[in-house]
C-alpha cells in the first residue's frame, strides 16, 4: 500500500498495484494518467482530478475522510464512486469546480458544500447522511445505461436536481 503526505502531484503515468492507497494529510492532484488495482485511495486533504484515471476504476471508492476540510473538483471525470466521511459536521468538502462522476456518491458524515458548480453523478446519489450546504448548485442524475438508479436526498434542501437519464429508472427516496 502507499501511504503520501504533503503532496502527491502527478504529471506522468502512474501504475499502483496493491490495495489501500492512502493519501492521509495528502492534497492530490492528477494532471496526467493513473492506473490503479485496489479498490480503496483515500484522501484526507484536496482531491483535484485534471488527467486520466485509466483502466478499469468501476467498484473502486475514492473516499475523502479526516479531520481537515478539502476542495474536490477538476477537469477530468471521477469514474468510480466518491465517499464523503469526514470526521465531523463542521468538516467540509467544498467541490471548486464543475464534476462528472460516473459512479455512486455517498455523503456519510461531514458537510458537502457544492457552491455554485454542477455535480453529475452517474451512479446512486446517496446524501442521507452528513449535511449539505447546497448554496446555487446543480446535482445532475445521468443515468446512460439500463441499471436502475436510485437518489436517497435524506432529509436535506437541494437547489436544482436535474434529471438526465438516457436510459434505465431513477428511483427517489427521503423526505427531502
């Protein structure tokens, strides 16, 4: 497993073969490809996504967790699922930028703030934990194949959810 502090910049190509990629009080940033065969990287700080996540990322989870608060965001898609578990309420996740994640979303403790960006989740969106901050954003359900989805709002208040399947169901749950 790789465990990173400070800051883990990449530019290159980057294979990680193992489990448990960690990048505890890491900022990461991805501006060129990574490759990776575990199925958990978890990052405590910013997760700034600009390049290529390449092969096959679907059932992997990036999870954004610890005790300090962080901006998630980028140019490039996320294609795998995002956690939000930070250790408190009063920790956040501020998304500083448009996103495209092609898998799941779960907020399970810890406050996400989207601002005024668009978020497009094309998994299951599941916020029934945690709290949001939803400000002027846009939560986009793109679901673009036959898979049911499903999106729990919890008992939170959403600015806009826009709903964009080319194919398949999207179920909604909560009291939101």
């Amino acid at each position: 497993p790789g465990y990173y502090t400070g800051y883990f910049n990449n530019n290159g190509t980057i294979t990680h073969n193992g489990d448990g990629w960690d990048m505890n009080t890491c900022n990461f940033t991805n501006t060129g490809n990574i490759s990776y065969s575990g199925t958990t990287l978890t990052a405590s700080n910013n997760f700034t996504q600009n390049g290529t996540l390449s092969g096959d990322w679907s059932g992997k989870t990036i999870t954004l967790d610890g005790t300090a608060s962080s901006n998630l965001g980028g140019t490039g898609d996320i294609n795998t699922n995002i956690a939000i578990n930070k250790s408190s309420s009063s920790k956040t996740v501020t998304l500083n930028s448009d996103l495209n994640i092609t898998g799941n979303l779960t907020l399970t403790q810890g406050t996400f703030i989207p601002g005024t960006y668009t978020l497009s989740v094309g998994g299951n969106a599941d916020f029934s934990g945690g709290a949001l901050t939803a400000g002027d954003s846009t939560i986009r359900m793109m679901n673009t194949t036959a898979d049911a989805k499903t999106f729990n709002g919890g008992t939170k208040t959403f600015n806009n959810i826009q709903i964009a399947p080319s194919a398949g169901t999207l179920t909604f749950s909560g009291a939101f």
